[in-house]
C-alpha cells in the first residue's frame, strides 16, 4: 500500500537540504506551475549559508523528502543557481498571508498555510488552511493556539480545497496580486450535485475528503448518489458508518441499493444490517436482483461475420442477416473457433472501401461482458459508453450472445419501482 504523508508548508520550511551526506542549505519554499492546475509542486527552494546564491532545484531531483530532511540528486550546484520564473508560484512567499477573494471579489478569508501530502514521491497541494490556529503557531503561540482550538472546536478547522482555487496569476509578489475562488464559498452547497460530483472526479483523496466534510447532508446525500460507482466507494470508506447511514436517510431504497452495490461486501453487509426493517428488506430485494447474472438477459439473435468477409459481400446481404435478429446495429467478428476477435457498427459499415475484410475494419479493443457479470456490472458499462449492446463471451473467448440496453433498462424499471 502507498504511504501518503501529509504536512503543513509552515512546518516544512527551514528542513535541512542534504546532498550526498552533507547539508547544502535549508529549505525556503516550495514552488508550483501556475499552468498546471493540480497544484503539484515542480521545483525546491533552497537557501544557503554565507550568502552563497539560493538553489532552485526541480523536484524531480528530490529522491527523498520528509519534515526531518529533504535529500536531492545532483551534480553540480551551480547549475541550479537560477531564480524562479514568471510562471513559478513561491507558496511561502506569494500564498500565504494573502487575501482569498471570492468570484465576486469580496474578501472572504486569509490564506494562514497550506496543507499538502506526499504520495509516490510527489508533492501535492490538498488545500488552503484558514484557521487562526495556523497563524498563532507560526507565531510560536502553540499553547494559545491549542486552548483556542478546545475552545473553538471545529471552527478553528477552515479550509478551502485547491480544486476551488482559481490558477494562480503571474508575476505575483508578497505585496501583490490575490488568491481567487471559482465558486462563492457561502455559496458552496448550492452547488447542482452533479456539478459537484464532476468536481470531486477531478480531485484526489484528500480534496474529496475536504470538500464532502465541507456539504451540508442533504447536498452530501445528492452528491454521493451522482458521483461515479467507484468514487462511491472511496467516499463511504472514508465515512463512519453513523455517517454513512445519516445520509442513507434522505435516500430512497433504489437509490441505496445502487451505492451499496458498488461497495466490497465486508463493506456493504454490515451497512445493510444497520438500517430499518422495512428499508433493509427492500435494499436486499433489489441488491439481490441487481446480481443476477447477465447471462439471463442474454439473446442469441445477433449478426454473426466471419473475418475474412468482404465488406461487399456484408453490405449486399445485411438485409437478410438482420432478418429476425435483436441486436441488429452491430456485427460481430468472429474467428474459425467462434472466437470473438472485433465488432463493426453498421453506419461505418457503409463508410468503408467494399473491398476490404472485416477484419481490416473491425474494432479490436472492445467492451465485453462475461456470463456471470452482473446487472450492475452490465448497467455501469452502458451508462460510461453509450452503447446499445454489449457482447457476451464465455471463458474462451466464443460468443455467446449479447445484453441490449433496452432489454437492461427494462430491468432497472421494474426493480426500482
């Protein structure tokens, strides 16, 4: 498993820089790209004793990096005597203590520190830290600030996710220039939920984690149900099961089914056992049909083509193949063991030189399902692709038959009323 590290900027400034052994300076800040959204940290800036020039070292020469000392690789260090460029962003220097604005450019808050975490030897910025506490411990008043945390409580907890962040502007100094939102902060839980669920797809871990804590339970319920099956799963893992089950509540038993659905089930099982009797009977009934295997929706009536077929040949006898079948938009490329090997959608059948064989058209790297995938399974891939039916394949590979969409969709409507 990946060990994620998470540090604050203020702690990490003065770590020692060491280089084969022996410390070359102190860190002085850490620099990002003011293109590159995703708030990665590019470059180290190192400082240096005696009024030796400073080191600007790319981050990719930093082979170890922890709050203890920071390790670099390189070969000669003049070659990285230089100074940031424009489009260099220094957070100690030109984010914090500034003013965040919001997309109206009213004042909302003050950038006190920034939170990031390591993670497969890079360096992320996770969010904005707004608390007072920050300040007051930068300040070497850290018994102050604990009191006014017990105090406080959570209020002392503020923060602002990079994801909310707007890129940073060039030519920014300490003196200049604003951190912006894209969003109104107050305004947070207005958010469509699916616009939010498209945000927090975007974002890592610890943004998710940020922003979720930060919605109100209704707006959390609502964005957890839009989010993708496998964000879903991230997220409830995160969550305690008195959490989980509070939003749970302002769900319907569809709706619960279908998240618990893409959730382990030493995960799912005892979630199911903590909700109401009349609720937990209904989730199960629909959990249960959800894993039925697709093999029951399977039809047989589909256009089976050889892939030494001349696309001629196809085109003058599509009429008759499609005669009687259910999956008529696709043709399936077989092998001589009955082998699927491609797929061919009609509309570009009638695109292609008549000469060619199907196998020179056909599509190779093909969504496909196998007989014991589930429903569920079944409903993601149509809901990701905008197919209109998928192949079924047994465990060598020989068609068998496909699921249509109409026939799933059929499904989910009875299941869910």
């Amino acid at each position: 498993m990946t060990q994620i590290q998470h540090y604050y900027l203020t702690d990490l400034i003065g770590t020692k820089v060491m280089l084969n052994g022996k410390k070359i300076g102190r860190l002085s800040d850490l620099a990002i790209h003011v293109e590159k959204k995703e708030g990665q940290i590019e470059h180290i800036l190192v400082l240096r004793r005696f009024g030796d020039p400073s080191l600007f070292i790319p981050w990719k020469l930093v082979p170890s990096f922890s709050s203890q000392e920071i390790k670099v690789a390189i070969d000669n260090v003049k070659d990285y005597e230089i100074d940031p460029t424009d489009h260099d962003v220094l957070l100690k220097d030109q984010v914090i203590d500034k003013r965040i604005i919001d997309i109206k450019d009213r004042e909302v808050e003050i950038a006190y520190d920034i939170r990031l975490i390591y993670r497969e030897n890079k360096l992320f910025i996770v969010d904005v830290d707004l608390g007072k506490s920050r300040m007051l411990k930068r300040l070497g008043l850290k018994a102050l600030a604990k009191i006014l945390h017990a105090f406080a409580g959570r209020m002392q907890e503020k923060s602002i996710s990079w994801n909310f962040i707007q890129p940073l502007p060039t030519g920014m100094t300490p003196f200049k220039g604003d951190i912006k939102l894209n969003v109104l902060k107050e305004n947070l839980s207005a958010i469509h939920p699916i616009d939010l669920a498209r945000m927090l797809e975007e974002m890592t871990y610890e943004q998710r984690s940020t922003i979720f804590k930060q919605l109100t339970l209704s707006q959390a319920s609502q964005t957890l149900e839009a989010v993708d099956p496998s964000l879903q799963r991230s997220i409830v893992e995160s969550l305690t099961k008195e959490k989980t089950l509070e939003l749970f509540d302002l769900m319907t038993p569809g709706q619960i089914a279908d998240i618990l659905a893409s959730l382990p089930r030493d995960i799912s099982h005892p979630l199911v056992y903590l909700l109401d009797d009349d609720t937990k009977n209904k989730v199960q009934a629909i959990l249960e049909k959800q894993e039925q295997h697709v093999e029951n929706l399977a039809t047989k009536k589909i256009i089976k083509c050889s892939k030494n077929e001349l696309v001629r040949n196809i085109q003058d006898s599509y009429a008759s193949l499609a005669r009687h079948k259910d999956v008529t938009m696709y043709l399936y490329v077989i092998n001589d063991n009955e082998q699927l090997i491609g797929v061919i959608d009609i509309k570009e059948l009638l695109e292609v030189a008549e000469t060619a064989t199907l196998e020179e058209i056909m599509i190779k790297n093909m969504e496909i399902l196998q007989p014991k995938n589930t429903y569920k399974e079944a409903a993601e891939i149509f809901t990701k692709y905008d197919f209109r039916a998928i192949p079924i394949v047994n465990g060598n590979k020989r068609l068998i038959g496909a699921v249509t969409y109409k026939d799933l969709m059929k499904f989910k409507k009875r299941f869910v009323s």
